[in-house]
C-alpha cells in the first residue's frame, strides 16, 4: 500500500496560476498509478528511491533528484521500483499562466522529466503547502506563493536539454520585447532591457536588429511616442502627465522625441487631431499593430 498524505483544494478560480492539491507519497514496491488522466498540472520529485514513467509511449526510468511533469488529458503510467520504491512530494496546478509558465520552464509534453539539486527547498515548499491547508484567504494565498516558489525552484536548477541557438535567439528577443512593452511606461534604459535578458547591451542590438529590423532604442522609442499620440487623442490629460505615463521623466525631453518623430509638438498634435485634420487613430494604432505582429512572429 502507498503511505500518502493529499490535499486538495476546492473552489474554482479565475486566474494566473493556482494550487489544485499537493502531497508526499511514501511508495511501496511496484505501486503505480495508470494508464490513466489527470484533469489539470502535475509535477511530482522524487526525494529517494526509484521507478519509471510513461507518457506518449516514452519510457523514462527516475530517481532520487528528478521529476516529472503531467500534462492534463494525457495518458500516463508510472510505477515504483521492485527493490528501491520511491517517495516523492508533488503539486497540482491550473490557471490561465499555467501553459506559458510550463513552456518558459523548458517542460513540455515532448520534455517532461527534469533534474534539480533543491530537494531540501522542494520539500519545504509543499510541506508548507500541507501545513496551512485550511480554508481561509491567508492560507490560500500562501499555498499559491508556495506554488510560485516551488516553480522558481525548478526553473533555477532544472538540468533540461539546452535549446538550439536559434531558440535561444528568438527567446532573447521575446523576452526583450514583452519587458518593453511591459515597462514602457517606466524610466527605462536598454541596460535594463539588457539586464532582465542576461546579455550584453551590444549583443542585444544584433539580435534586435536582426529579428525586428530596428534597435532596441528605436522600439522603445517609437512605442512610448505611438502611445502617447494614442493618450493624446483619446485622452484630456495635460502633456506633462502623459510624458510621465510613456517613461519620460522630463516634459521637454518628450517634446523633443516627439517633435522628431511626429514633426510637431504634443500640444500641436492635438490640436490638429481635434480639429480633424489628422486621422483619427489610424496611423498610430497601425503603427501598434505592427510592432505587435512583429512581436507575435518572435513568439511564434
């Protein structure tokens, strides 16, 4: 018989991410689960012994530091070893991050089992997940932190096949691309676009170059002055507020990017705009458009 302890979690959410149940399992010899479906996320780490998994009519043989990962709605099997059965924490989690969240973490149908060296972490986290299991919005919102960090564990010491260089590319300027149109509004810099990427500034224009036909800079800037002649048109607020709310600290240095890049000045422009005399929301919102599908073609 499995030595079990199992928690779930009722009520349903609407959200990112969120914890369904978890537990640790101390498993006798050739206790299995399957063929059978699970309805949401689950990872399970063995903290000791052996077994095999089976999914998409792969076989792989686990042990002491790895784990797994099992996809909703997909057909699994796994099974302790006869001599040396496992004991293994795990978590079940849904929400609408979850499917981004498990790509960016380099799991995958096609990838499912991972190594990590935070056994002690990972322990901790679920046993801290089964510590506060009542009901109560303190503890829900614990256990969902608890989840995040059980990830972040995963992610930051998982030993995954390493993606081709062109994966990684594309991943670079993704991540590069979302940080802006994320921060835009923020007093930011290319170091800082750099810095979340982990890569150098220079090397982070090649690739910008590369995939999106302009510099970073130049996509910075050309967003914050699309989006302020958007707030310009759509919007009352004074100029100086705007600046502020496109990541210019300083109203005349927005002016100035402004006048370069729309040949008038913000006051002008929507002058112009309520007198009719520029079409209203076509160019910039085309302009959007078009940085956006540049950015969904990286992300394809």
């Amino acid at each position: 018989m499995e030595k079990a302890y199992k928690l779930e979690f009722g009520g349903k959410k609407n959200g990112s991410l969120f914890l369904n149940c978890c537990g640790m399992s101390r498993t006798e010899p050739f206790h299995s689960f399957g063929p059978a479906i699970k309805p949401h996320y689950v990872i399970h780490f063995i903290l000791s012994g052996k077994g095999k998994f089976t999914i998409s009519g792969k076989e792989y043989y686990l042990e002491r530091g790895c784990g797994f990962l099992i996809p909703p709605n997909e057909l699994v099997f796994y099974q302790a070893d006869g001599e040396d059965p496992w004991t293994y924490v795990w978590v079940g989690f849904y929400g609408g991050m979850t499917e981004e969240v498990i790509k960016t973490m380099g799991l995958s149908l096609a990838d499912p089992v991972f190594k990590s060296d935070k056994e002690k972490e990972l322990y901790q986290s679920v046993m801290d997940m089964i510590e506060h299991n009542t009901f109560g919005v303190a503890n829900e919102l614990r256990r969902d932190g608890q989840l995040h960090l059980f990830l972040s564990l995963i992610a930051e010491s998982a030993h995954i096949e390493e993606k081709g260089e062109e994966d990684k590319v594309d991943n670079y300027v993704r991540r590069a691309v979302d940080f802006i149109l994320s921060n835009y509004c923020n007093p930011i810099k290319i170091t800082d676009v750099a810095d979340y990427v982990c890569i150098n500034r220079s090397y982070l224009y090649t690739l910008f170059k590369n995939a999106m036909g302009m510099s970073p800079q130049q996509f910075l800037s050309t967003f914050r002055i699309t989006r302020a002649a958007e707030l310009l048109e759509m919007t009352s607020l004074p100029v100086e507020s705007i600046a502020l709310s496109c990541g210019y600290s300083d109203p005349l240095v927005f002016t100035k990017s402004f006048k370069q890049m729309r040949h008038m000045s913000p006051s002008a422009y929507r002058k112009q705009i309520q007198r009719g005399e520029i079409r209203k929301n076509k160019e910039y919102l085309s302009q959007i458009e078009e940085f956006i599908n540049q950015a969904d073609k990286i992300n394809s």
